[in-house]
C-alpha cells in the first residue's frame, strides 16, 4: 500500500508504533550498531513532516532497517545556521548508506534540500527511491515528473503473517522487488 498520512496517525498504528524521540533514537542507533554504523536507507524529508517520520523510522526499524533522519542522528547539525560544513556531512552520511529513500509529502516538494539529495543518492549510491505519503488514500502515485525516473516504496503490513516489509515498485513495468533484495544487488 501506498502510505498515507491517515495511516501513519491513525490511532491504531501510532499507539503500536510511534515512541517518543529517545526511543526512537535508541532503537534506530542499535540498529545502526548492528551494521557497523552504515545505515540501510538514508531519509530525504521535509522537516516539517517530523510527526510522520517518528512513525515511519519505525516502521523501518521494527521491518528490520536502519535508517539515517538528519535530526535523530546528528542533532548537533543547526537548521538556521547551514554551512558547506553541514553540506558535507550530509554527503558524508549518504555515503555511509546503501539506498536513498526520498519522503514525497507537500512539504519536500518545497524543499532545497531534498532534490539535492535525492540526486546526491542517485550519483553516489546509484539507489534512490521515492517514498510517497499521500494526504488520501489511492492505488497510485503521480508525483514531480522527475520524480517518475526513480522506482518508488510502498508498505505491506503483515497483519495476517505478523511480518511487514517495504517493497520497491518499478511501475513503467510493473514489477516489484523486497526492499531487502533492492539493497543487496
């Protein structure tokens, strides 16, 4: 499914899923750990979606995934004051992932950073992904037309085999591969 922001607020699943900041740091640095301090996805988000991405890091994690979000990671980095320095780590930490995971809301399309990243992940990683968070629930995603070049994620919930995963969707050709299997080729 493609993940909506219904969902990810939805009572049910914020109360199993979303912890507050320290927990969540917690369970994403162990995660980390496990990998040698090499992040499975790197997040290109708005920051102004920081309730969703609490969820979302989550569900990342309880799939199995590290992942690396600028604000839980490196909060020493400052917003209001960017410098090439802070350029430099987020190149740095990209560098340290295996894929790019670019969070599509209506708040990154109005980001600097975002595009910059996304093809940052693209040129270093050569895996970058488009996660949507649609504000309404539909079957398809229509984003930026750039945006049409990458493959882009989606989320099954497990609820009948108790296991979720995130699986990565190509659809000029409808065919789709686990998240897992996309990282490791």
């Amino acid at each position: 499914m493609i993940l909506t922001e219904s969902f990810l607020r939805r009572e049910d699943v914020s109360s199993h899923f979303r912890m507050d900041g320290g927990e969540v740091l917690h369970e994403n640095q162990a995660m980390a750990r496990q990998r040698s301090d090499r992040y499975d996805l790197f997040i290109s988000h708005s920051y102004l979606d920081k309730p969703l991405i609490y969820t979302l890091v989550h569900l990342f994690n309880n799939a199995g995934y590290a992942v690396y979000v600028d604000w839980i990671e490196d909060p020493q980095l400052d917003r209001s004051h960017v410098t090439s320095t802070t350029a430099e780590a987020v190149k740095m930490r990209v560098q340290q992932s295996r894929g790019l995971a670019y969070i599509a809301t209506g708040n990154t399309a109005k980001s600097k950073w975002c595009p910059w990243e996304l093809g940052l992940g693209d040129g270093l990683l050569g895996k970058s992904c488009i996660l949507p968070i649609l504000e309404e629930e539909s079957s398809v995603y229509q984003g930026l037309e750039y945006l049409g070049i990458y493959p882009y994620l989606t989320y099954h919930a497990g609820y009948s085999s108790g296991r979720s995963d995130f699986w990565v969707e190509y659809p000029q050709s409808n065919q789709y591969e686990s998240l897992y299997q996309w990282l490791n080729h």
